[in-house]
C-alpha cells in the first residue's frame, strides 16, 4: 500500500514540476525538449514500479493474473435462414407494335394524312402517293373491259343457241377475262400507293415529304402502340440457367424514380453471336405513370437463393494466409474465450455473406468487438 502511495506521490509531483516549468517561462524548442525528457524518465520509472508491484502481488496471490478484465463482444447464434443473391441488368421498354411504315410501290409522295402526335385507328389512310397514271390505266382498262364484257354475253347467247363457231365464244371469254385480271392487277397497285395504318395506335415520327420520291423501303411514317409495350433486356451469357419464366422482377425507371414488381415472360434460347448474351421478355403491368419505347429501366433479379444457408455479417470476416476467418465463443467450466475459426465463404450480398464451409448451426459468431480478439482470449459477451 505504502508502494502505491508512493506512486501516486511521484506523479502529482511530476505534474507539479511540469507545471512549475511551464510557469518558470522555459518556451521554445529547447523547453519542450527538455520536458519531453523529463515526462519520458518518469515513464520509464513508473513502468519499473508498476511491474514490480505486480509481481509481489502475484507471489502473495497466484490467482492474480486470472482475474485480469474480459474482452467485451457481441455475438449472433447462427441458424439457418434464406439468402439470396440479386443483380441489376440494364433494360429497355420496347413495343410490339413499333414499326416504320413504308411505301409498296415507288412514286411521289402526293398527301399526308396525319401529323405527328395524332391517334389513329387500323386502316385509316396515312399517306397517299401520286396515282394519276394508274387510275388513268384502269379507265382504258374498264372501257376495254365494257367492250369485252358486251361481246361475250353476244357470242354466249349465239353459242346456246348453235349459232357462230365454238372459237370466236372462246376468243370473247378468254379476252373478257384477261382484261379482269388486268383490271385486278391495276386495283393492287393502286392500293400500294396508299399506306395505311396496320393497327390502331399513335403517330410517333414522320420522316416523309410532300414531293418526295417513296421507295420500298424508304421509311414514311413510324407507328406506336404504347399500350402494348413490355421490356427487353440482353443478360450475358454467364447467366444461363439462372432466370426462369414467371421469376420476379422488380423494375426501376430511373426517369419517373418508379419501381414496379413483375414478372419474367420468356428467356431466350439463343446466344447473340454479336455480343454473347441472350434475351430476357418482362411483362409490363399497368402502370400509373408514361413509358416510352426505349426507355432505359434497371432489372433486379434474383440470380442465386439457398433456403438452409447460414449466414453472417460481411464486415467481421477477417483474412490470413490461411485463408478467411471469424472468432466463436467456445465456453467450458464457466469461462469464455475466443477461437479463430477458418471458414470458406459463398455469396456476399447486402453486407451478410454466405458460409459454406467452417461453421455450424448453434455456434456464437462475435460480431461486435472482434478486432480486439486473439486466439484463445478470454471474452464477456454483452447484450448488442
């Protein structure tokens, strides 16, 4: 006791003499130095007398060294719980009905029907080309038809009744129906000058002119059904066998910062040679707010999920050259201490982590205060 007395003396008297220094107006470069010294000879003494003074309380106490404080921690009994592991893959909206429409035949861009913006219904009329030359062949067509059709009702009804030969009814027949067909042929390209609406939907873009020459091909007028739009994705092809039709989707529209859950339509069965992926199709439900065609959406989806894992928090894995490891409690005659356990880890996702091998169901993995451990360290384990 008086020993400890004596230690206690020594430091007020240090700080005293600190105190007195600074007080005595010793400033700068040397001054501090010379304290600096002074502070490090009493540490050195301290530390002398301290260790002394442990040691003759443990020749008068054996138990001493036990009775030195336990490291706190917290732990998490481990049991087995459903993990999975999702990612994000860049979509888009697309539409089944989101085509160019073009022109049959060549000729002039004579009229447009319709203006971007506007609504239209199946078969309405969007743009008409320049058909005077048609419809002036089938006038010439119509009257020679008139003529032809005149002829053969005359060389019928004297062939009925015996009168004039069987050649010149056949002539009549076969020129009545050659002008038909030719009647025929002239309707169908008048037809293909008239580009109309192949389903109902909305005037998204109108790249023809009034004047210009149409060609097959030659895109006029882009049509959009926006009620019939879904979202397309390409996933690499490290992901096969990982999705599955009717698998949950949760869809963000990063534009609207909207998110929808739905559902997986079909997976592709093919690779793109182009870019090494397949196709994903997700439904599109009905939703509260626009999406265009094209519009870019992330995908989350599920990729990997085990019902009986056991999983930990990512942050108190630490790493050797052993490998990956974690500190349990092992508890025997009362007393708890740390092990450092080696463990093989699978999937990591929203900072827990899947252990595959190392652990079993029931153990207390320390998850608070493991960085203050050793190996075989003595531990009181706290409330989180």
């Amino acid at each position: 006791m008086q020993k400890i007395k004596f230690i206690i003396t020594l430091t007020i008297i240090s700080a005293i003499a600190v105190a007195c220094g600074s007080a005595s107006g010793e400033e700068g470069l040397a001054g501090k130095k010379k304290k600096l010294k002074e502070l490090q000879d009493q540490s050195i003494e301290l530390k002398a007398e301290i260790t002394k003074l442990e040691e003759e309380i443990k020749a008068e106490d054996p138990n001493f060294s036990e009775k030195k404080s336990s490291v706190l921690v917290s732990v998490e009994t481990l049991n087995k719980k459903t993990f999975t592991h999702s990612v994000e893959i860049r979509g888009a909206v697309e539409s089944k009905k989101n085509v160019l429409l073009s022109a049959e035949a060549m000729g002039k861009i004579e009229s447009l029907h319709v203006r971007e913006g506007q609504r239209v219904s199946k078969g309405q009329v969007l743009v008409s080309l320049d058909t005077d030359l048609i419809r002036n062949n089938i006038k010439q067509v119509n009257a020679q038809l008139d003529l032809a059709n005149e002829m053969f009702t005359r060389q019928e009804s004297l062939w009925k009744k015996n009168i004039g030969t069987e050649v010149r009814f056949l002539e009549a027949k076969a020129n009545k129906e050659t002008l038909e067909s030719q009647l025929g042929v002239l309707q169908s390209q008048l037809n293909m000058m008239i580009v109309k609406a192949p389903f109902s939907g909305i005037v998204d873009n109108i790249p023809a002119r009034v004047g210009e020459l149409a060609q097959p091909g030659l895109p006029l007028v882009r049509l959009v059904n926006p009620d019939e739009i879904y979202i397309s994705a390409d996933v690499s092809e490290s992901y096969l066998g990982k999705f599955t039709p009717n698998q949950a989707v949760e869809i963000y529209f990063p534009s609207q910062d909207k998110r929808v859950k739905s559902k997986i339509k079909s997976v592709g069965q093919t690779i793109k040679s182009e870019n090494r992926t397949f196709e994903l199709e997700i439904d599109l439900p009905k939703l509260d707010f626009p999406a265009q065609p094209n519009q870019v959406v992330v995908l989350r989806l599920v990729d990997y999920r085990n019902d009986q894992a056991l999983v930990i928090p990512t942050e108190v894995i630490q790493g050797d050259n052993s490998g990956n490891y974690v500190y349990v409690i092992n508890e025997k005659d009362g007393e708890k201490k740390a092990i450092k356990r080696q463990i093989k880890i699978g999937s990591s996702h929203n900072l827990r982590t899947e252990i595959m091998s190392g652990l079993d169901v029931g153990e207390k993995v320390v998850i608070k205060g493991y960085r203050d451990l050793t190996d075989g360290v003595e531990v009181a384990i706290v409330n989180n």
